[in-house]
C-alpha cells in the first residue's frame, strides 16, 4: 500500500513540476536549499523545547530498530527531536517557497525552450518531493513504535529510500545518528 502511496506522491510531483515550469521550480529548489542549510545550523536550537512539548515512545529492550544497532536504542530520542527540529524549520522553508512561487505567478514558463521548461520543471520538482520523503522516512525510522518499525522491516522501497538515498544518507547518519553516540 505504501509503494502505491509513493508512486502517486512522485506522479504528482512530476505534474506539478511540468505545471509551474523550470523558472518557478528552480526559485523554489533554491529557497528549500537555503532551508535545508538553515535547518542544519538551527536545529540544535529548538531541540529542548520540543523534547518538552513532543513525547517520545521510551524504547525497551526488546525492541528492535531495524536500521539501527541495539547500543543506539536509548540515544535514539536525542536524534528523533534533532530531526523533528530540522524538519520543523525545513517545513518553515518549504511554506516559504510555496507562498514565493504564488507571489511570483507571472514567470511561469521559460518561453525560449519549452521542452526545458517542462523536463526542467519536474525534474527539479521530483528532488524536491524525494527529499521531502526521505526526511519523514528518516524520522520515522528513529520513533520507538513497532508499527513503524514493522513498516521499514517489511518494504524495501522505505529502506532503500532511507539507507541509499544518494548525499543524504551518509550526511544525515553521520549528522544525527553516529554523531550522538
């Protein structure tokens, strides 16, 4: 059912990618990187006052993490808020980007070449969408509840998307994973 959801969300994306056009795309892609670069420096920030207002399911023993050693088990939840944290403020920058490209509505296609208008376009906007999935994705293999887990043990597609993504991957087990420990 989850492959079917993801293959609907992409569909959508190249859609919508093909619908605003390269110029729109490309302002957006570039206010979501700024966002991503910010939500890396200012996550550490906020990571105390979510751990206040967002409970996180304690971890037992016998409670496996499919992607994760069993020595990260009980430092998992200072990596689950750092991310919660980091996709808090990648969300500010993903609304941002969003209300921009309604701002911005009168430059809606690149006249000179339509064909890069339109492949520019989705292209631009399917990284976009993958990099929004594997943040949720990433997150969730971090929560210490055995649906989710059973979810990231059973599809493929999932812990492909988490452990394989090219860059962000490495970057965020390195950045809240491996680092904490």
């Amino acid at each position: 059912m989850i492959n079917l959801l993801l293959i609907f969300i992409y569909i959508i994306a190249v859609y919508e990618g093909i619908r605003n056009g390269f110029l729109n795309q490309l302002i957006s892609f570039l206010v979501i990187i700024l966002g991503f670069w910010l939500s890396f420096i200012s996550a550490p920030a906020i990571t105390n006052t979510l751990e206040v207002l967002v409970p996180y399911p304690s971890p037992t023993t016998a409670q496996a993490f499919v992607l994760y050693p069993e020595e990260y088990a009980f430092m998992l939840d200072q990596s689950f808020y750092l991310i919660l944290s980091f996709l808090l403020i990648f969300l500010f920058f993903w609304l941002l980007s969003k209300l921009l490209l309604y701002i911005i509505e009168p430059l809606k296609r690149f006249e000179e070449n339509i064909y890069l208008d339109i492949i520019g376009g989705a292209v631009l906007n399917l990284i976009t969408v993958s990099i929004i999935i594997f943040l949720v994705f990433f997150a969730m293999s971090t929560m210490a509840v055995e649906s989710i887990q059973e979810l990231i043990a059973d599809n493929a597609w999932v812990r492909l998307i988490i452990e394989r993504t090219p860059v962000l991957s490495r970057l965020f087990f390195n950045e809240f994973i491996s680092s904490l420990v």
